[in-house]
C-alpha cells in the first residue's frame, strides 16, 4: 500500500466514523428540534467541512489508485498535502468536531437549562448530565496562571472540569497544580471577556455536592 493511501484510509478510518456519528445524530434529532435551536449546535453549522474533507478522501483514492503502483510506494504527490493544508486551515472546526463526537448533548432533544454550546471552550465537551440539575464539562489543555492569595506563590493549574449547577444558576472550576497534585482547588467561576475570576465556596454541602458530582463523573 502505497503512502498516500495509507494515509487516506487511516484518516477515513477515524473522520468517517465522527462524521457518520454526527449526521446519525442530526437526523435523528432534527423532528424534535427547531431549526434555530439547532443552529446553536456547534457542529449543526459546520458540518459541511467535514463532510467536503470526507469527499476530498475519497477524490485523492480514486487519483491514487490512477497513479503507477511504482510511483506510489516511493512518492507522495500533492493530494496527501492538500488534503493536510485543508484540516489545518479548519483546525478549530476539526477540533470541535472530535469533542462533539464525545459529548453528552449529542443526541439529546430535551429543551436544555443549561449553557449547552454557548458555554463551551474551544477544546470541551459535557462528560456528564444529569438533566435538570448540573452537567460536567471536560477540558484538553485549558491551564490558567493563579496566585495563592494566602502563599502568594504563583502557579500553573490545569482545569480538571467546570461544573454548571443551572439549579441554582453557578458555574464551579476544579483545578490542579501541574507540580504538585495535591494541590486542588474547587472554586466559583465567573469566565470573562477579558479576564477570569473566582469565588471561594463558602457553603460545606454545595462545595460536598460539587466534588461528589465530579468524583462520580469517570473522569
């Protein structure tokens, strides 16, 4: 098998399977839904992308297999860097499309209390929902530099999740110190244009109703 098709098949084998999830998924919920509910769906509006690099695949096999079997061991032609100028030039999109894929809200055709869409980061997905009460964003590579306000000693914490309780309509982070682990904050979380800022919780049970939802969570 040449390089070129190698490359083509793997990147059908993975993009292909996302692509028919999430088209199963708008057929499936598109009766319920209302076009402008819809919309708001991130992957509702972009899908084209992925569905135009599924045919650039299938157009680069069929120029492959055209190809002198000779030439294609040793020489990759243009197609393969087409088709990887075409995923980088739509990084955010095909980044989206993975967590998507993953994500609780796929399928669901309830009226959502909560964010949703709306308060997904680039790079997150809900890991879990409970539906009438708090959902569990997880997070790839969302790190933010914090000062202790008590050492004040600055460090790096990756964000293990953020929690939304629509409930009682708060949003709660839980970090880590990428030093030392045992270093865990659960915290009130006001995301801002400009800047983030944090709470310190105060009430015993709903700091214990956090952690234990986000214990429970598999993560």
């Amino acid at each position: 098998m040449g390089k070129d098709l190698d490359f083509i098949n793997k990147e059908r084998d993975y993009w292909g399977k996302i692509y028919t999830d999430i088209t199963y998924s708008i057929s499936e919920i598109s009766p319920f839904l209302e076009e402008s509910t819809l919309i708001k769906r991130k992957y509702y509006s972009k899908i084209s992308i992925l569905k135009d690099y599924i045919k650039k695949l299938d157009d680069s096999e069929f120029k492959d297999s055209k190809k002198p079997k000779f030439l294609s061991l040793f020489k990759n032609d243009d197609s393969t860097s087409t088709l990887i100028d075409y995923k980088t030039s739509n990084r955010d999109a095909f980044k989206q499309f993975e967590n998507c894929s993953k994500c609780t809200c796929l399928n669901c055709v309830r009226e959502c209390e909560f964010k949703s869409c709306m308060g997904c980061k680039p790079s997150s997905f809900i890991k879990k929902c409970t539906d009438n009460k708090i959902n569990i964003r997880k997070h790839d590579n969302f790190t933010l530099d914090l000062t202790n306000n008590d050492s004040g000693i600055a460090s790096t914490y990756k964000v293990l999740a953020t929690l939304e309780d629509c409930s009682l309509d708060k949003l709660y982070i839980i970090l880590e110190n990428i030093v030392d682990t045992d270093d865990k904050f659960i915290l009130y979380y006001y995301p801002g244009i400009s800047e983030d800022n944090f709470g310190e919780i105060e009430n015993e049970s709903e700091f214990n109703f956090v952690l234990e939802s986000f214990e429970q969570s598999d993560y």
